[in-house]
C-alpha cells in the first residue's frame, strides 16, 4: 500500500503492506492516507481481521485513526486486533478517543516483545526486536504446513481406483482395497513447509532479523538510500539497500521486496540495481503493486 520512507511523496505513500492470507486478511504498518491507498487498490480495508505495527514513528501508525473511522462509517461490527511494540496502547487509545466518534465495533490490542508470537487461523505472526528506536519490531508471517502431496501413481499401484477413494485418501481416510487397507501415509509425502514472509520494519541490518527470516518466501526490508548515504542512513536506523541484500542473502530469502525508499529518490532504480548486485532476485515495488506468492513444491 505504501513503498516510501518517512515522509509520502507523490509517487510512494508511507509504510504500509497488505496481506491475503488464505484465511485472513492481514496489515503490517499504517502510515498516513493507507486507508485511501486501500480504495486505489485491489483490497477492501473491511476485510482486515489484524493489524502489526512495527514501531511508533508516525510514518509507520497515522493512518490507523482515518482507518478505523471509515471503518466505522462503513458499518464494521467485529472486532479488530491490533499488535504493536511497548506503547501501542496509547496510539489505540488515541485511535479510538481522540476523534469524538462512537466505536461501533471492539478493538483488542496487545503490546509484543521480542520473541512473542500472535497465532492467526493457518499462520502465526512473530515480533522480533529490530535495531531502530526502542520498542521496534520485525515480524515473521508463517503459514502452517500443509499435508504432503498425494502421489497418484502409488496409489493406483496399490489397487486404489481414481475417484471418492482417491479424496478419501487426501482427507486423510483409510480406503480398503479388496481385503487389504490402503493408508494416507502409504500414498501422501511428508508434510510441506507454510509459506513465510519476513517484514523488517525500520531497522539497521540485523543478523537476528536474518536468522528468523531462514528460508523465507519473500522478505520484504527496508532499503532507505543508496550506499553512498549509508553512514547518514545508518545513524538514523536504517539500512542501504546493499545492506537489505545482505540481509535476505544471509536469510537465504527466495525474493526480496525493497520498500521504505526515501522521497529524495524521484528514480529509485539506482537502489534496485545496487541489492541485485549481492541478491539477484530483489524487486523495487510500487505502491499497489500486487504480488501473488506461491509455493514452489
Ligand atoms: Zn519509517
Ligand atoms: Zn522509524
């Protein structure tokens, strides 16, 4: 929804990145006017079941509150969760109060420390401290396993015949075949890994980041400026893109999105041809761009 660092320029709005999930949808930051982005593209805000704020800069939660009143305006009735680092409470607070309207719908929130892990319907969200201000989160989206896949030809060699025996078998049943049993696990391989995507939030490079990322589908980190400004990035907290490179080299990361790009760059180009330069696979998105992630196996 958002691609810009700090500040919204015309062409990238500040942090903020939808997710679909199977089951839920899903927003990691708000920054100001994400609700608006949310009307120029493919997803409806009313669907939001959760919402992960990484840290309290403004760039990264002010648009929570024109969030949840349209929100409000549209008739929503449940509730919404909302996670954040140490102090998220008072912005809710501010969210709900502030803007002298009625709440027609209930907000849970609760603060996360490092390590903490908010379990969704087919995944789990995990806060990982990140190296920015105090009280700053990375999180990891992780979907859980899916069930092997079934292998047909096994299955037809053990006398099972195309059609309800073949579901049954996939839904985890026994089928019987003549007087023997066929069982899921003579036709089903081994469990498969869930997707997993790692946001970084605003942070300098962290090694840890990187080792909770392992594997990842998708990283999608913070690249503010190019490498010539790093020690002005790096005194502020955050990373060049080279470094986000590094980062997703290290976490052996399939694809790496590079967001949080600083307004100076009218042509963020530069930035996208320096993280190819240590991470072939990197992409600069713009806002609303869609990215489908499928599972390779
Ligand atoms: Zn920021
Ligand atoms: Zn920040």
């Amino acid at each position: 929804m958002g691609t810009g660092g700090s500040v919204p320029t015309p062409a990238r709005n500040t942090s903020a990145v939808a997710i679909r999930t199977a089951q839920d949808m899903l927003l990691f930051d708000c920054g100001e006017g994400t609700q608006r982005q949310f009307m120029l593209s493919a997803f409806s805000f009313m669907k939001l079941e959760k919402i992960f704020i990484s840290h309290l800069h403004g760039d990264h939660f002010l648009g929570l509150m024109g969030l949840v009143q349209s929100m409000n305006f549209s008739g929503r009735d449940r509730p919404l969760e909302i996670f954040g680092p140490r102090g998220i409470a008072e912005i809710v607070h501010a969210t709900i109060t502030l803007g002298r309207f009625e709440l027609a719908f209930d907000i849970f929130w609760r603060e996360l420390k490092d390590g903490e892990v908010v379990e969704g319907d087919g995944y789990s969200v995990k806060a990982v401290e990140a190296l920015h201000i105090p009280n700053s989160l990375s999180f990891i989206l992780e979907e859980d396993g899916r069930k092997g896949r079934f292998d047909p030809e096994t299955a037809r060699k053990l006398g099972v015949k195309e059609g309800p025996d073949f579901s049954r078998l996939q839904r985890g049943m026994d089928v019987i075949v003549g007087d023997r049993k066929v069982s899921p696990k003579d036709v089903m391989g081994p469990p498969r890994p869930g997707l997993k995507l790692a946001y970084s939030g605003d942070t300098l490079p962290n090694e840890r980041f990187a080792e909770h990322a392992k594997g990842c589908d998708v990283m999608i980190h913070e690249s503010t400026t190019d490498s010539s400004l790093a020690k002005k990035a790096n005194d502020y907290g955050h990373s060049t893109a080279a470094q986000a490179a590094e980062i997703a080299l290290k976490a052996e990361a399939k694809a790496l999105y590079l967001v949080h790009i600083s307004g100076r760059y009218s042509d963020a180009t530069p930035l996208l041809e320096e993280a190819k330069r240590t991470f072939v696979n990197s992409f600069l998105p713009d806002d609303l761009e869609l990215v489908k992630v499928v599972s390779s196996d």
